[in-house]
C-alpha cells in the first residue's frame, strides 16, 4: 500500500500575526526592563551627589588635609583617635543630642495632634491647612532674628512674661539648658506645620468604615484615634521620625543665627549650644581649616544619624506591637 504524503507547502504567517508577535515581545520586555530605567535617574544622581561625596569624605578624613596647604599626608585613623579623645567634640555631641530631643518629640506628638484636629469637619479647613505651613516657607533667618528678640535677656517678652509671674529673667544664650529650650522652640514652631500635613495625608486615606465600626463598638474619639488612627499611621510616623531624626541631628542654622556676634560658630562663649555640625564647621573651615579633622566629625555624625534613627524605629515598631490588642480580646470590639 502506498503512503501518500501531503505535498501542499506550510503555511507562511500572516503579516497581522507577526506584527502581534513582535508587539508582545516588546511588551514584555517594555514590562521587565523599564522599571529599571525609570528608577536609574535617581541612582545615577544619588552615585554623583551622595555616594560619591561621602566616600571623598571619608577618604579625606585618613589624611593631615590642610586646606591652605598643598600636600594631604595619610594618616590613616589617627584623626578618629583624636576626636574620640576631644572633650569639645563630645560636648558637640551632647548639645547635639539634647536639642534633637527637645525639638523632635514635641515637634512629632504636636503633629500628630494638629493633624487630628485639621481632620475633622471644621470651617475653612482649607485655610487652616495651608496656614500650619506658613511657619515653614518663612526664611530662617527672619526666624532666628525673631526668636532671638523673643528670648533676649533684657528686653525679651519671654523673660517679660516671667517677670509678671514672679519668675527671675533666664539667660537664655549663655545657660546651656535653656539655649536648647530656646532652640528647640524655633525648630518646633517651624516644623511641626510640615509634618502635621504629611499625618494628615495619611490619616485621609484611612478608609471611614473603620471609624464607623468603632464607633459601633462605644469608641470614643479618644479611643479611635490611639486604637485605629495611630496603628495605621505607623508607617509614616516611622518616615517622620527618620526625617526628624536626620534634621535634628544636622541642625546648623537655628544655632548659629541664635548666637550672633563674634565667632558665633563655637555656639555661645562657653559652646552652650554648639552642634556637630557647627564643630564640623570650625573643624573644617575657618578658623582651624583642618579639613581631615572636619571629615572625621562628619563621618561619626553619619553614623550616629543612622544609629538614633534605627534605634527609634525600633522602638516604635515595639510600641506598635505592643499597642496591638491580642487576637482573642478583639472580638469583643473596642473598650
């Protein structure tokens, strides 16, 4: 028996088809390949500004760098061993940190407050919105100009105040405590605008069926805002805390405008309220221009940035754990 064999040619493919085939294929890798690039102008200005920079810095603070000199001489982490040894750096750090403190967990819990209050259905909740932020777009020389009138010795209303309740006059630029006060109050009137804003954009996307059901449950506002509000907003309270933290500890302007006259960069005659970066300043500029001994203080600053502020996401994160009702007790609703 013969086999008979099928003679008709294969058939070629249609110009539609090969143009979808094509068109998938661009699709596809239009899908896996183009995040990568709409991401890249950020990485690349990152690498120029940032990573680059900071890797200079760091390779000068391993050197004697004199900035009116000529020839930077290695000298590997002896600068670091200096440093940790310089009782004015530590008094840096101190003051740094003691204005982080009193300027960053008022500035938040106010916040979180006014962003609560900016909420609810006022009047002209528009015109209260954008008037938080005024604080913000002022210059902070005008402010410093301001506070430091505010807060005078002789002729501060501050110290008015306190006179009318029976309180002596405070200095407040030569005591080291109350030059914090004085400072953490310009950064608090300046910031907590800002920040209240950033709260109450996400407190707006906090679905309302959420607060209905509480409501439902006998919660009262009060009892809302800590066991539905403030759970949900803990992904940007963690945000606002890591920004807090990185501007509280580089904070430059505030002390040195606070302080004017004769080298104001020291922060007062005895440094009441110098801050790392104003002694990176000293260190690296005029007067000294040591600029290895500068980079040294910037790069310990970075890393007590990046310790405080993983240090307070932790806390937080262990706050929002432990604020969380167990999974039994959340049956009965809110108490």
């Amino acid at each position: 028996m013969a086999l008979q064999l099928d003679a008709r040619p294969p058939t070629a493919p249609t110009p539609g088809r090969s143009r979808l085939s094509r068109a998938g294929r661009l699709s596809r890798i239009d899908a896996k390949y183009s995040p990568y690039l709409y991401i890249a102008p950020f990485f690349v200005i990152f690498a120029i500004f940032g990573a680059w920079p900071l890797a200079y810095t760091f390779w000068v603070s391993l050197h004697d760098w004199d900035l009116l000199g000529s020839n930077p001489t290695f000298i590997g982490a002896d600068n670091y061993t200096r440093l940790l040894a310089d009782g004015d750096f530590w008094h840096s750090v101190v003051n740094t940190l003691g204005i982080f403190v009193l300027s960053t967990v008022p500035q938040l819990l106010l916040a979180l407050w006014l962003a609560n209050l900016l909420n609810r259905q006022l009047r002209m909740r528009t015109g209260w919105r954008m008037a938080v932020l005024v604080p913000n777009v002022t210059s902070t020389a005008a402010v410093a100009i301001v506070f430091g009138v505010l807060f005078g010795r002789e002729f501060g209303m501050i110290n008015w105040l306190l006179d009318l309740v029976g309180i002596d006059g405070i200095e407040w630029k030569s005591n080291r405590f109350a030059s914090w006060v004085a400072i953490s109050t310009m950064v608090d009137w300046r910031w907590t605008g800002y920040n209240a804003l950033i709260f109450l954009a996400a407190m707006q996307a906090i679905p309302r069926d959420l607060y209905e059901a509480a409501a439902i449950d006998g919660a009262n506002r009060a009892r809302q805002f800590w066991s539905v509000t403030v759970p949900l907003l803990k992904p940007t309270i963690i945000f606002c805390v890591i920004i807090s933290t990185i501007g509280g500890l580089q904070l430059f302007t505030e002390p040195r405008l606070f302080h004017s006259g004769t080298n104001a960069i020291r922060g007062g005659p005895l440094r009441e309220s110098q801050t790392m970066t104003m002694y990176m300043f000293e260190n690296a500029f005029a007067p000294y221009y040591n600029f290895g001994y500068g980079s040294a203080v910037a790069w310990l600053l970075f890393a007590l940035i990046a310790i405080v502020a993983a240090i307070n996401v932790l806390i937080i994160r262990r706050l929002g754990s432990s604020a969380r009702p167990p999974e039994g007790k959340r049956k009965g609703g809110f108490r």
